[in-house]
C-alpha cells in the first residue's frame, strides 16, 4: 500500500528504490525550471528534473538569453491552478541542496518521459537537458534525443538570437516609437522595469497593475493576478 508521507506519496514498486509522488495545484512558476506547488495546504518548491533554463533571477547574474522566454512557457504550460502530478526519480536525490522537490511534473493523464513538462520545455528548445554529478537521470536517453531534434529545427535557445549561446545576455527587445524598452511585458497597466534589480512594492510608486505573465518581481503575494494592491 502506498505510504503516505505528509504531502508526499512513497509508490511501494518492489524495487529498492521508490518514486515519491507529489500531487497538488501549481500556486506559481518561478522561472523556466522550477514552480512551486500546493499540497494539502503545504507548499513546495519543485525543481523539474533534467533540464536547465537560462537564468533570470540568480542573484549577481544577468537575465541570460531566452530565460524570458523560458519562464514565459513554463507559466503557459503551468498556468495557475493546474492540478500536477510531480514523480521523482529514484536514481536522484528527491531533493536537491536548496531543499527543492526533484521530479518530473506531469499535468492530468500524462506519464512517462514524453508525457513530462520537463521533456516538452525541452524537445521546444526552451530548456536543455541537464545531468547532474554525471549520474544519468532515468529519461536522459530520451531528453537528450529531444533535445537534438529541437537543436536540428534551431529551436527556442538553439535559433536568434542565442544560437545555443544561453549564458551571454539577454538581448534588449528593439524600442518602438514613443515606447520605452524598459517596460517588462509580464505586467500591464504599469511600465515596470524587468529585473536586475529585484523590485519590491515598496520601491515602485504604480499600485494594483495586472501581472500577465511570469510575476518576476514577486509583486503579487495572494496570486490573483493584481499587484501592489496595499497602500503606498
């Protein structure tokens, strides 16, 4: 019988190692490779498995070419609220040194390598395939035969304007007339400029604007889309 472990489910599969299975709602995607889930009230980090996408929150390093995009796709597939199914891999660590769930992030009646967020983040090129310790996690065959046929079509990071090249910045969007490039586009209502820096309510004087796509500053605390809504 399945074992249950706080939020987390222990799959008994006779064999040695056991897959934990974490099932909850997206509350949030962070940036293109890691999201945070709710679970019987509890919230949890994951980090998905196998992949790595350009980064656009590190602190001390610049938004690298196609994070934007990345995390934009991440928040498309994972739209807020979408029940997931989050499975570990048992030839990895659940947990990663951040404390972060490990696994492959499944959305309603998918399975399997092809069936994963993961392989589909980067079979479209917005992620490559990342092994970690040199230790090959359980799909790595199939991400990395994916990650091929996404390079051959120069998909996402493999075409313009990283050609492959994801640590190098990310390329400023060209400045339409009366426009300003400054103004992030995962916010409407309020140009707000993407990070770095990281902003806080505090330091921004526009209040209750529209997060529209990935909230990259952390504006919107209770998730339901309007930023800033306290006083000044």
């Amino acid at each position: 019988m399945a074992a249950l472990v706080g939020a987390l489910v222990i799959l008994s599969t006779g064999s040695p190692a056991s897959a934990a299975v974490l099932r909850g709602t997206v509350t949030r995607v962070v940036d293109g490779d890691t999201i945070s889930v709710s679970a019987r009230g509890v919230r949890t980090t994951v980090r998905l498995i196998g992949i790595d996408t350009p980064e656009t929150k590190r602190p001390g390093y610049p938004v690298q070419c196609g994070g934007p995009a990345a995390s934009r796709e991440a928040a498309r597939l994972l739209r807020r609220g979408t029940s997931v199914r989050v499975v570990s891999d048992p030839s990895q660590d659940a947990r990663d040194r951040y404390g972060r769930f490990l696994g492959y992030v499944y959305r309603p009646g998918r399975s399997g390598a092809r069936g994963s967020v993961n392989y589909r983040l980067v079979r479209t090129g917005f992620a490559k395939t990342y092994v970690y310790g040199r230790i090959p996690f359980r799909y790595a065959g199939q991400f990395l035969a994916g990650e091929i046929r996404a390079k051959k079509a120069r998909l996402g990071v493999w075409g313009p304007p990283c050609n492959g090249n994801t640590v190098k910045p990310q390329p400023q969007a060209a400045r339409a007339p009366g426009s300003s490039s400054r103004c992030d586009p995962n916010y409407r209502g309020a140009c707000i400029p993407s990070p770095p820096p990281d902003l806080d309510c505090s330091q921004i004087s526009a209040r209750r604007f529209r997060v529209v796509g990935v909230d990259v500053h952390r504006f919107d605390s209770d998730g339901d889309g309007i930023a800033c809504e306290g006083s000044r």
